[in-house]
C-alpha cells in the first residue's frame, strides 16, 4: 500500500464497512451549564471526529455538525463526514440521557455515503 494511501485519512468506504461498528457508538461530554444544557456545533463536530477515527482505527474524518446538541432525551441531529474525495456520509445522533451538565448520546453512520458533487 502506498504512503499517499495510509494518509489519505477516511474513506467513505471504510467508514460505510464500519457502519456495523458504529451502531450503537455512545459517547458523553460535559458543557457548560445551561438549561437544558447544549453543547456547541464545533464541539459535537470534534467529538464524533474523535469517535469515528477511534471506532475505524483511521485518521480522525471532516465532521460537520450544523448546530448545537440540545441536552434533552431524544432530541436528535444530523452530521455530515466529508471523505477527501468529496462523497459523504450522513451521522445520526441521539440524546441518550443527561447527567446535570453531561450530555449522553448515541451516533449511527448511515448505510450507504453520497457521492461528491460534481
């Protein structure tokens, strides 16, 4: 395999045959304390990059989150993870519980990615 490959960080394939992996992934962050308490687009973006490099033993992938995780059980967003080839994959995550300032949730990758657009 070629450097250039090893490097090349996530591929959406990889990140599609782990989709098995990843369900059921959970993860919690603490935030600063709000009513209900939120944890911010940019950081929730951080953390399933974390996750999904750790779950896929690849480099850490572009995630994109929209906006902030509201701490409230149930409550759900969407991610995207960017492949350097420009194709896509959706993330779902899902409030699990909430511990005063600590926010549990779940993330599932969708099943099939999004080629790039041309």
């Amino acid at each position: 395999m070629s450097k250039a490959r090893k490097t090349a960080g996530i591929s959406i394939v990889m990140a599609v045959a782990a989709g098995p992996l990843l369900l059921g992934c959970s993860a919690s962050v603490e935030v600063k304390k709000s009513t209900p308490p939120k944890l911010s687009a940019e950081k929730l973006s951080s953390t399933l990059s974390e996750k999904l490099a750790d779950a896929t033993g690849q480099p850490k992938p572009h995630v994109s989150c929209p906006e902030d995780l509201v701490g409230k059980v149930g409550t759900t967003s969407r991610c995207t993870l960017t492949a350097d080839d420009g194709s896509t994959l959706g993330v779902t995550v899902t409030v699990t519980s909430v511990s005063g300032d600590r926010i549990h949730y779940d993330y599932k990758a969708d099943d099939k990615a999004s080629p790039a657009s041309s």
